[in-house]
C-alpha cells in the first residue's frame, strides 16, 4: 500500500473464464458484489469497480482484467471511485 497516497498499487491481471463470466453478468468476481461505478472508458472499453473497489478493464468481448483496489465511497444511493 502507497501510505502516502492511501492507494493500493496497481495490479494487471487477465481474469480466468469463469471470472470474466461473473463480471459480465453483473457480479464481482473478486468480493461477489453486484454494485458497480463507472470511470473512464473509450471506444468499447471502461474501467469499472465494484463497491468494494475491486477495478476491472471491461471491453466485452474480449477477456476483462482485474486492475487492483481503488476508493470507493458511498453516498446515499451513489457511489463515488478515484480511478
């Protein structure tokens, strides 16, 4: 962990099948989670965590990739990520 930063340190990792399965039907693969923000994204890909701040590189249909842990906060109903 970045002390400084408050971060965890990046990690870039190809899922497995039955990983990148979960993720596209709307489940972390990583904590089971089934609620996601959205960051950045272009062309067909985005980079997604899930409440927990599990990140992924989405861009069906290729495989997805697990990016490490970023902050997520909730508010009421909306969730906030520092990608």
């Amino acid at each position: 962990m970045n002390s400084s930063m408050g971060e965890l340190t990046p990690v870039m990792e190809k899922l497995t099948p039955e990983e990148d399965a979960l993720l596209k039907s709307g489940e972390c693969p990583k904590c089971h989670s089934k609620h996601f923000v959205q960051g950045p994204q272009g062309g067909h890909a985005l980079n997604i965590a899930c409440e927990n701040g599990h990140r992924f590189w989405f861009a069906p249909p290729f495989t997805s990739e697990y990016q490490g842990q970023i902050r997520v906060e909730r508010h009421g109903d909306t969730l906030e990520a520092w990608f």
